[in-house]
C-alpha cells in the first residue's frame, strides 16, 4: 500500500474538522450549542443537506452561496476546512509517515494531540479577530490536554511542557500587571495569558522566547499594513480599534478614567496563534538558534 491514499485520508479528515470548527467559530461567542440543530443557512434557515456540506468541495461548487436562498456564506468557510485539511496532512507526513510500522499507532496519537493544538489556534484566530475574546472553553482545557499529552505520550522531556505552561502564564501576566502601572488600564488580556499557557503546555518553555518575539514583529507588522491600508483607500480597516471602541464593544466604558487617553489596541491572540504554528513547524531550527543567541548574549554578559 502506498502513502498516497493515507494523506488523502488526513487531508479529508482535516476539511471535516475544519467545517465543524466553523460551526464551533460561529456559535459559541453567540452561546449557542455546537451540536444542535445541524448546519442550516443563517439567512433563511434551511438544513443543509449531506451533498451541500462537504467540505472545500461543496461551497466551490455552489460559489459560496445557499442553494435555497443564494444568500452568500463568507469566504471564511471555505478558508478554515482548506488550512484544516493542509495543517491536518503537514502534521500526519511530519508524525505518521516517517515512522516503521510497529511504531504506527504511537505516531497516530501524537497526530491526534497535536491536531487538538492547531484546530484550537484556528478557531481561537476567527473568534479573537471578531468578538475581541479567548474563550475560556477552549484555552483552559488546551492547556490540561498539551501539559497530560506531553506526560502520557510521552514526549521527550515533559516537564518541559509544564514549564512552559507556567512559565507562559507567568510572564504574561507580568507585561499585563506593568501595563496596568503605566496605562491603568488593561493592557493585555487573560484570555491571551491562557493562550501563552496552552502554547507552552504544547510547545515548551524553549519555544515560548520565539513565540513572543514573532507575535508581536509580526502584530507590529499587521499594524502598519492595516493603518497604510486605510490612508492609501480612505476605507476602515478592521484589525486596529481604539481602547474607548473596545471598552465600548464590552460595555465598559465607566470601568475606566474619563481622562485617559485613547490608545491603539489589537486582538493579540492570532499573532501567538500563528506563531506558535511556525513554532510548531518549523521549531527543530527557529528555537534552538533563538536558545543558542540567548546563551551566547548571557554568557557574554557573565564574562564582562
């Protein structure tokens, strides 16, 4: 048997993943269960049938618009069931294929852990970027799953894993306390202290210097091109808000002094997320140079 008809079956197993996270990325900030009723049109509410759900294939055919209705689902559907399906493939050649055969079933759980990890940095992306919050039902498990699969698998050295899911959480918690003392205000969210955790619990501690730097360059980055974005088209762009439109979109506008400044804020949870995902791909080389340049900066400090 060859290995193409197993990586077919990881990337078709990713797409149905990836349509049951657009269903978890939809419901849950409204609070509504991700079970039932099945997938229907959110315009005129009819059931969508078997043959108009299949995942990628089913929203190309009907060019992204309800059969009943021709109402047009956002681009996002198709977007989450294609990253799904790739992510869920990279992972399988990266744990399964490589492996002999006696070692198969070893490599499928690590598969599975690790597909817990990315599906959740995805549906914590969408949600974050819109609802400008981490739900607690997805993070908090994330990390008891990431610290107990480093321990059950196991991986090869586990307590790094717990480490670094307090080790995340600490240091988060750090910047947020500094920059309630500077700004009195909130600076940075628990739900993005939680995230930080559950990278780590998956992660390790080694990778959590890598995270930081990589999230905010390139939340940086995001920034300017988003702020160019809306000078050069005259249009509002919508990864920046002010602090006064969060507090206002939380209905937290006498939580704070009148007196303090509007500041620039941004959903800070899909920069972890996605470098968490360059952590996780291509860690073996971007964290240990990043360790390397740490030792040699500290054992250049202990020698001056």
């Amino acid at each position: 048997m060859t290995d193409l008809p197993l990586q077919i079956i990881a990337f078709a197993w990713g797409a149905i993943w990836g349509s049951f996270l657009n269903v978890v990325i939809y419901r849950l900030p409204e609070d509504l269960s991700v079970v039932k009723p099945g997938s229907h049109c959110p315009a005129c509410k009819t059931p969508i049938r078997w043959y108009d759900n299949v995942p990628i294939f089913s929203y190309l055919v009907l060019r992204g618009r309800c059969r009943q209705c021709a109402e047009e689902f956002s681009p996002r559907y198709a977007m989450v069931e294609a990253t799904c399906a790739v992510l869920a493939l990279a992972l399988f050649r990266a744990t399964v294929l490589p492996l002999a055969p006696e070692t198969f079933v070893q490599g499928l759980i690590m598969w599975g852990w690790l597909q817990v990890f990315v599906y959740a940095l995805i549906a914590i992306t969408f949600i974050d970027l819109e609802h400008l919050y981490i739900p607690d039902v997805i993070s908090l498990p994330l990390i008891v799953i990431g610290v107990g699969g480093a321990f059950a698998i196991p991986t090869p050295v586990p307590l790094d894993h717990l480490f670094g899911a307090v080790g995340g959480a600490l240091f988060l918690l750090l910047v947020a306390g500094i920059g309630w003392l500077l700004f009195r205000r909130e600076a940075m969210g628990m739900g993005d202290v939680k995230l930080l955790a559950a990278i780590g619990a998956y992660l390790g501690w080694m990778a959590l210097p890598f995270v930081l730097f990589a999230s905010a360059a390139q939340a940086l980055i995001a920034v300017m091109i988003a702020r160019l974005y809306s000078a050069v088209t005259g249009r509002e762009e919508d990864l920046t808000r002010t602090t006064a439109e969060v507090d206002a979109h939380f209905e937290e506008e006498d939580r704070y002094d009148d007196e303090l400044p509007s500041r620039l804020a941004v959903p800070y949870g899909p920069f972890l997320a996605l470098a968490a995902l360059e952590a996780l791909f291509f860690g073996h080389t971007l964290i240990w140079e990043w360790a390397e340049a740490i030792s040699l900066w500290a054992l250049t400090l202990l020698a001056a």
